[in-house]
C-alpha cells in the first residue's frame, strides 16, 4: 500500500539553513523508491493557517518511507531543516 510523507512549512527561522536543506536532500533518495508529487506549488486554502510551504512524497510503503526518513543521509539533511525552519510532518498511509 502506498505511502506518503507530507512536509507542511510553518515558518523560516533561517533562510540559510533551509537553503543548505533544499541543495543536500536530492541525494538523499538516492536507493530509495520515492517520487516527489508535490513541491511548494500553488496552495489552494480550503480551511485552516495557510503553511509557508507543502511538500508530499510517495514510496511504496510505510516500511520504505520510515527507512529514507529515517536514513542517516536523511538526519543529516534534516539537521538543517530543524535549524531553518518549523514544520509539521506526517507519514499517512493510502487508501
């Protein structure tokens, strides 16, 4: 069953940081099944705040999401995402 991690930004604390964030995250999907559905497009409110920006990925399962999320490629790029900035993040399973 298909899986998603879905990035919600709430707010920049250090454009910097974020920036370091976005250029090493690429390669962190490197060996990992995932495709990128959406990246800071065009946000349609339908209820509640408005985030800064939303991200959604798709991996196969929760199992290979867990394992990118998880990967010290990926801690190590998230170091600067919880530097630069405050964001909600859920792994949601599909339907």
């Amino acid at each position: 069953m298909s899986a998603y991690v879905v990035f919600f930004k709430e707010s920049t604390h250090d454009q910097a940081e974020v920036d370091a964030y976005l250029a090493s995250v690429g390669e962190t999907f490197e060996g990992h099944p995932a495709k990128i559905l959406a990246a800071y497009g065009e946000q349609q409110v339908l209820e509640g705040a408005a985030p800064e920006g939303v991200v959604v990925i798709e991996f196969p399962t929760a199992a290979d999401a867990r394992k990118w999320y998880d990967s010290p490629a990926y801690q190590a790029a998230a170091e600067h995402r919880f530097k630069g900035a405050t964001f909600r993040v859920v792994l949601v399973e599909g339907a």
